[in-house]
C-alpha cells in the first residue's frame, strides 16, 4: 500500500537516499532540506506528486509554513514521518567549540526535531495513525570524545522520543533509530578516510527503507538500529 512520507534533510546523505529507495517502492515523498541545489536536483528527478522545499527546520515558523503549505488543501498528513535532518560539530574538545557552533547544532538537532513533530503530529492524530521515526546515532546511547555536541543532542532525541511514545495514542508509535555506520560526509568528518569501510548512502538505504517501512505500534519507544546486513 502506498503511503505519505515526510522526510527532512533530503538534499544528501542518507536522507538523499532514503528519497529514492521511497519513490522506488511506490511511496509519496514529502522532503525538505537547508541547501536548495539538492532540491532541485530532487525536483527534476522526481516530480509530482512528490514535493520538496527548501525549510531550516531549526525555525519553527519556516516548517510550521511547510506544514501548512502540505496540508492546507487536500494532501494528506503523513503516514510516516523521518527526522534526519541534522549537523555534527568539528572534531574538538568541547571546551574549545564555540558556544555558536554548539547553540546551532543543538538548534537542529534537537529543536528542529520539536518543530516538526509540533506541526505535523496533530494532523497526524486526527487521522488515527502514523509513526514517527527520529534518527539518533550510536552517540546517542555512547559517547566519543572530540564529539560531545553531538553526543548531548542524540541522547536528547533519545529521551525525546522515549517520552514522547509514553504520550502518543496505541494506534501510533514514536521510535530513536540509528542508522548505524555510513560512509557520509557526517562521518568522514570524524573519521576521515576510515569512513571508507562503512557502506556507502545508498547501500545503506536499499536495508533501511524496507525496515523503517514494517515499523509500527509494537516498536513504540524502542531505541532500535538498522541491521547492518
């Protein structure tokens, strides 16, 4: 059965390929991202009845205009619903990070989460069902050093999501995945080189789409990953 999927951080990476293996399968896909260039790349391949749009979705009145855009006429809310979207800091001992970089990740990361769900879960209860699904990270329930942002925003969308399903009605179900280890941009920046063992995007997606696509009310507040083969 076809179904509604509003994702956000499509323009690369995981995100990007998640876009495709969606359409691929038969889904309608609801996108956005900061950067506009992967967009309309997005655009030209795609088309109707997917839609993507250009939202920093660390601003709540920029995605609650997406939200109304989307659902303002006859779509649909969506069935399933991706929080990807997120920035990592620059290798360094926390002392050292700017308490800029640090405020903008976590801006992303972790309120960007919260706007989305605030804009588009209370549709997504009018219909009666839907899941939510926040990507977190292996920093989300470890830790690393030269990464503690990161680490701090993951275990927030950990506790975000776990309070969150105590919250959600039976029929509906909030869950932190991680995604595992990817050969993206994200982790070449702490690995370097290193991030060449890792599968790459679209490997990665051709296992996790189908996954993320069985998960429902039985896996509500399960901190769960994608298998890695």
């Amino acid at each position: 059965m076809s179904r509604v999927i509003l994702l956000t951080g499509v323009s690369r990476g995981i995100g990007r390929a998640l876009v495709g293996e969606f359409v691929r399968a038969g889904h309608t896909v609801y996108g956005c991202a900061r950067g506009e260039v992967g967009l309309e790349e997005l655009e030209l391949k795609f088309g109707s009845p997917h839609r993507f749009r250009k939202v920093d979705v660390s601003d709540e009145t920029q995605v609650r205009d997406w939200a109304g855009e989307l659902l303002g006429g006859d779509l649909p809310p969506p069935d399933l619903l991706i929080n990807n979207a997120a920035l990592i800091n620059a290798n360094a001992p926390f002392w050292d990070i700017p308490a800029s970089e640090f405020d903008r990740l976590m801006a992303v990361n972790v309120n960007g989460v919260a706007n989305v769900i605030r804009c588009f879960l209370p549709p997504m209860m009018e219909a009666g069902h839907g899941v939510i699904v926040n990507l977190s990270s292996g920093w989300g329930r470890s830790t690393s050093p030269q990464v503690v942002p990161y680490c701090t925003s993951k275990w927030a969308i950990e506790g975000l999501t776990q309070g969150l399903a105590t919250e959600l009605p039976a029929e509906m179900a909030a869950i932190a995945l991680s995604p595992g280890t990817v050969d993206t941009d994200m982790l070449r920046s702490c690995m370097g080189e290193g991030a060449a063992s890792a599968p790459s995007p679209d490997a990665w997606a051709k296992r996790a789409a189908p996954f993320i696509l069985k998960l429902g009310p039985k896996d509500s507040g399960q901190p769960l990953t994608v298998p890695q083969s």
